[in-house]
C-alpha cells in the first residue's frame, strides 16, 4: 500500500529549461504536477503529448494557441488541453502557472532524475 507523502515547492530547485523558463515537477503513479515560470515574452513552441493538461495560471498571463484557436489566460484562470492536441503558450508578463499533466510527462522525467521528482 502507498503512503501519502508531502512535497513543499520550496524545497524543491528550480529546473532551468531555458534562459525563458524554469520548473520544479512533483510526480504521482498517474499524474504529474509542475509549477512553472516563464519570463515575459517567453515562448513553448507548438507541441502535442499524449498526457491531458490543465494549466491553471497563478501569476501573469498565456497567450495560448490550442489547435488553431487562441485565447489569453490570466492569473485565476484554467485552460484545459486535450491529449495530442497541438498547442503554444507566450508569456505575455512574468508569469507562474501551474502544469497538471495526466498521465505522466516520461520525456520530462527523462530529463530530470533528481531524487523526489
């Protein structure tokens, strides 16, 4: 049987995926959860994964394009991304989001294997 576990975000380091963004990634069996920074101006380029994501913005604001369709996302809000459907985000201020990814996101795992992720 599983054990329920804590993670506390700040005792987790920042991942420097590029000089834009960051991330620290707490894992589960079937989920993945990642709080993420972008910079504004910051740019994920048009991508699919099988894992759904939910991306709900704390801090900011996304202009989102997901399959040809765009709508800016602002601190509060939740955009909901459909399992290998395409999509894009620019940071349109300093922003901080949550990434909910289900199943998990093994191409980030791959990159990390820092203990706790």
């Amino acid at each position: 049987m599983s054990r329920a576990r804590v993670h506390c975000w700040d005792d987790i380091a920042p991942e420097k995926v590029t000089e834009m963004m960051s991330r620290k990634i707490v894992t589960g069996e079937r989920s993945l959860v990642a709080q993420v920074y972008l910079k504004k101006g910051a740019l994920v380029p048009m991508h699919a994964h099988p894992s759904e994501q939910l991306t709900y913005v704390l801090e900011g604001s996304l202009r989102m394009m997901v399959a040809g369709e765009e709508s800016i996302v602002r601190a509060g809000e939740i955009i909901h991304i459909p399992s290998d459907v395409s999509h894009q985000a620019e940071a349109l201020a300093d922003t901080l989001e949550l990434d909910l990814f289900s199943p998990v996101r093994e191409d980030w795992l791959a990159a990390d294997s820092s203990p706790g992720r």
